[in-house]
C-alpha cells in the first residue's frame, strides 16, 4: 500500500507541476511546485500514558540511536512576496523505523528568501497534522523549521538544501493526538533535498 501511496504522490506531484512550469516564466514568483526527500534522524522517542484529567501517569524513554524516518513530500504554493516569501500547502509519505508506524502529513508551508536572487538561502517553517489514509496510518501532528540553500540547476529547476528540527507527536490510538491514550512523542533532525518547479 505504502509503494502504491508513493507512486501515486509522485505522479500527482508532477501533474501539479507541469502547468507551473508551463506559465511562470519570471523565477521566484507566482506559482511553484516542490517534490521533496527527507531522511529524519530521531534524538528522542518518548511513549506516553495520559488519563484525562490526571495528565501522564507512565511514560518510557526508548533508545534512539537507531531511530529514524524517510520522508516524500509535494507541495503546491505561491509567492506572496515575489522573491521573498512563498506559502504552500504540502502532502507527504513518512516512513518511521523503530518504533515501526507510518504517517502522511498534511500542512502549511511558509518560506523566506533572504536574497532576491535567484540562489539565495531561506528559513522555513510548516506545521499540520498526520492525516488517516486506513489502518496502517497514524494520527498525528507535524512540525518543521529550518533553513537551506537554494540554487538553479537550469531555466526552470532548483535544488535545495535544508536542515530542520522536526519534532513529531503520534497517536497511537485511533484518536487524534491531543485525546489519544497512548502516544509517541518524538524529537528529531530532518536532512531534506528538494526539486523546486518554476
């Protein structure tokens, strides 16, 4: 399901794209497609017990040296300020290993350019949840913040570069995250690189 899920998000990613690329001929502004691989490393993995009304009644710190996650994201945004500041909205594929769950964030994205050049480092944050596609889905929040490089490898292609705290909190019930039992909190560095659709 999960390799079906992923060819199914790359595809869709680049039917957004095309007509990006179709009619934005000035870079940096109006519309952009990003496809986007990440590799998280999890620092610190938390599971909790939570009674409503009493708070956390049990909790276990669990080994995260070998804790990590892969990441296919797509987002689809605009420039609110051409050359500075773009917002999107995202959808992604997350694959946890140990503890062994998956998740697919939806969220909002904002970027800002600090140069107006076309390569031009930024800072960026997102935030959203973990959407339920069936059972073998977690329900969740999401959060990024970070900051990259981004450079043109051709008239309408960028690559970018970027580091960003990516903490990650999972139900794992099937109730959302702040009413959710049990849950998973985790704390974690995401290494990301991007291809930006102009």
């Amino acid at each position: 399901m999960i390799k079906r899920l992923t060819r199914i998000s790359i595809l869709w990613s680049f039917v957004l794209a095309y007509p990006v690329v179709a009619q934005d001929l000035n870079k940096n502004e109006k519309w952009y497609g990003t496809v986007k691989l990440s590799h998280v490393n999890n620092t610190r993995i938390i599971s909790k017990k939570v009674v409503p009304g009493q708070g956390v009644v049990a909790s276990t710190v669990y080994d995260a040296s070998q804790a990590s996650a892969t990441s296919l994201n797509f987002t689809f945004g605009y420039f609110l300020l051409p050359r500075h500041l773009a917002a999107g909205v995202g959808l992604g594929l997350d694959g946890y290993k140990r503890p062994y769950f998956n998740t697919a964030p939806l969220y909002l994205e904002l970027h800002y350019f600090l140069k107006k050049k076309r390569n031009t480092p930024f800072i960026y944050t997102a935030c959203g949840g973990f959407i339920p596609y069936g059972m073998a889905f977690s329900k969740g929040v999401y959060f990024r913040a970070g900051a990259g490089y981004k450079g043109f490898v051709s008239k309408k292609l960028a690559l970018a570069l970027s580091v960003s705290y990516a903490p990650a909190g999972i139900s794992l019930t099937r109730q959302p995250y702040y009413r959710s039992e049990y849950k998973v909190d985790i704390n974690a560095v995401a290494f990301t690189l991007a291809f930006i659709l102009f």
